[in-house]
C-alpha cells in the first residue's frame, strides 16, 4: 500500500471524523466520496505508483465534478479531513493513522513471534505455561498496558514504581501469630486437637481453623474473644428459629438446611432469635420495595449481622417497653401468603424465563396455588384479608 511522503505525523492533530456532521451538505459528500475511492484503492494517499494524481485526476476518481472538488477542498484540507504531502499528493489523515498502527501492530508481533521462538530453541519456556500466561507475566510485571491519557514518561515512572513496590514486598518478612491478650494458656476456653490448637488470636478475635465460615468483626475489642464463641443449643431451639427464619424470608423448601445451619450458629453465639427474624423480615420488606426476589438464605446474612452488632439496645429497648400487642390473625396470614406467592413467583420465572408472560398469567398461576386473585402487592395482600375477617365478623 502507498504511502504518503512526510518527515511527521502527528497522530494527535488529526480531525475526528465525527467533527464532519457540522460541515455543510456538499462538503461531506465529497469527503465521503474522498475517503470511498481511497478505500477502493486500498491506499491511503492519491498516488499510481511514483505518479502524483492531479485534483481533476483525482475528482474523476472520486466520481466528483472538477469544479465541487476545486471548491471545497481547500475546506476540506483546512479542516484535517484531508491534506497534502510533501510531494503534493492528496492524503487521508484518518486512513493513514490506521495504516501505521496496523503496521506497527504487526512489527510488535513479529517480534513476539521471534522471541517466542528463541525461547523455545533456547528450552527457557516454564513447563505448563503457554504462550499466552508467558505473555500476561510478563506484562504484568511490565506494569501492564498504558492507561488512556497517560504519557510515555508517566506510564514509565509509574512501571517503575510498580517494580519497586513488588520487590519491597518480597522483601517483607512474614508476620507471626499476634496474641490478642492472654495466651493460650491463659484462656481454659481454648481447646486443643491432636495437631495442637485449633483457634488462634489475631488481634484479638478467635478464628476457628476448622471453620469454613470465619466472619471477623471490622472493630478490634479483644473482649469479644470470648463471646464468640459458639456453644451447644438445643436442637429444637434451631429448628424452630429455621422455621420462623424460612417464613420471614419466603424461600422455598430447598434452602430448609442453610436456614438450620444459619439457626444453629447464631443461636449458638447468644444471638436473640426475635432480632433474627426481625432483621430478616425487615430485609426482605426492602427487598420486596425494590422487586427483587431473593435466591438464598445467604442474602440475609449480613443484615442479620448489622442487627446483631446492635443487638443490646434493641433488647433493653424492648426490655424496657411495654409488651407489644399479639399479631392478628389476618396479617398472620397475608404474611404467609406473601411469603408463598414470592415462592410460586420465582419459581413460574425460572420455568417461563419470560417476565411479561408471568404477569399477564399471574391470576390463573396464583389461582392455581391458593393464592389471592388481587394485586401482586404487600399493601394489598394485607387488605384483602383484612377486609376478608371484617366481613367474615
């Protein structure tokens, strides 16, 4: 493909093709038909060979009459859509940036290529890496790409840190186990297994080895050590807690056991198990508000671990005030039946996969499961068994 002949080009300078929209009718036409006939030639500058095209040359190969070339190129040239190079050949800016950086895209591969075959001659190629994790190792400890508005100087001294700061942390030394206060053998709450002991203390905060689920707290108290710690409940308790958890978040019957483990562990910390149903069910009214449809009982883990951090003014509160009165029957069961319908409505979505079927159908599917014929809606729920006692009465 020919080249236009300058000494510079400055990549910067050239005109987005965007900017075109606000020329005048005639002007982009005759770019338009500028740019089609380079792209026709499959060059980027108007040139046979050693031979410099002239404008009524070039005007017959753009299918442009001589005399609208003659008037809107010095428009044109002004504007950076097209110019001119040093032999006076008529060039395309755009075409001829997209030309070098094809080029330069494949000089960079081919010397990829060439490297990539030394290292193979020279057997440096890591056994069970290929070309491409070689490649991402080494870019990134390049310093990866260069970000969008960063200069070769900033992109380089930015690199440089990146080398240093990965050097100074191989450099670190490990840190042992922090005692967050008393030893181990000063705390009788700690027990040991035959490999030794199975909790250590960082910072104060026991963290069971062999538990899979470790949450530690954001703040450092070393007098949450012991409180912790779980201990054994009564089987019952948690199996009541699952169920009342089951019922506030509406789930269905497969996420039975991940409530139970989620009972069995708060309860077993000291947790109250109205605060964790509380929270639970003032999560999933949020949830509703916002048209979501909770999946799993892992959704409501972390309110139910901000009411907890909380959990001792919300119990002398409630310690302190006067019983509350006993929930009518009626709103027992709009709560029940909210809680089926959001079961029978996620369950409908994921067999149709379509939203606007299941509204339309939603009267027959809630008919079909028992369910109220008004208003997907909590508020309505509600009132309609409400008016339902009132007449019942």
């Amino acid at each position: 493909m020919s080249h236009p002949e300058i000494m510079e080009f400055d990549r910067a300078s050239v005109t987005p093709m965007r900017i075109l929209r606000s020329m005048s009718p005639e002007l982009r036409g005759v770019v338009t038909n500028l740019m089609d006939a380079l792209k026709e030639l499959r060059s980027c500058v108007f040139r046979a060979g050693a031979l410099v095209l002239t404008d009524e040359q070039v005007a017959r190969q753009a299918w442009l009459e001589p005399d609208a070339l003659a008037r809107t190129l010095p428009v044109i040239i002004q504007a950076g859509f097209m110019a001119r190079d040093d032999a006076g050949a008529l060039f395309s800016p755009h075409l001829y940036d997209r030309l070098s950086r094809k080029e330069e895209r494949a000089a960079r591969k081919a010397q990829a290529d060439r490297q990539w075959q030394q290292m193979q001659e020279t057997g440096a190629v890591p056994d069970g890496l290929t070309r491409k994790q070689i490649a991402a190792r080494l870019n990134g400890a390049k310093g990866g790409r260069r970000r969008n508005g960063e200069t070769p100087e900033e992109y380089k001294a930015r690199r440089e840190q990146d080398v240093q700061a990965q050097q100074a942390q191989r450099s670190m030394p490990l840190m042992g186990v922090v005692d967050g206060g008393k030893g181990a053998a000063h705390n009788p709450s700690k027990k040991a297994n035959a490999s030794g002991d199975s909790q250590i203390s960082v910072a104060g905060f026991p963290i069971d080895l062999d538990q899979r689920d470790i949450n530690i707290p954001s703040s450092s108290n070393s007098s949450l050590t012991d409180e912790t710690e779980t201990q054994p409940v009564d089987q019952a308790q948690v199996q009541q807690l699952a169920a009342r958890m089951m019922s506030a978040s509406g789930l269905g019957a497969d996420q039975a056991g991940f409530a139970v483990s989620f009972a069995r562990g708060w309860l077993g910390q000291g947790i109250s198990a109205d605060l964790i149903v509380s929270a639970i069910a003032a999560h999933r009214r949020k949830m509703d508000e916002n048209r979501e449809i909770p999946r799993t009982m892992g959704v409501f883990k972390a309110p139910v671990q901000r009411a907890i951090s909380g959990e001792e003014v919300v119990q002398l509160e409630a310690k302190d005030s006067p019983q509350a009165p006993p929930e009518p029957e009626w709103k027992r069961q709009a709560a029940k039946a909210w809680a089926q319908q959001a079961v029978v409505f996620g369950n409908t979505m994921r067999e149709f996969g379509d939203f606007g079927r299941v509204v339309r159908e939603w009267p027959e599917i809630a008919a079909k499961h028992g369910l109220p014929d008004c208003k997907r809606d909590r508020a309505a729920y509600e009132a309609y068994f409400r008016d339902g006692v009132q007449e019942a009465a």
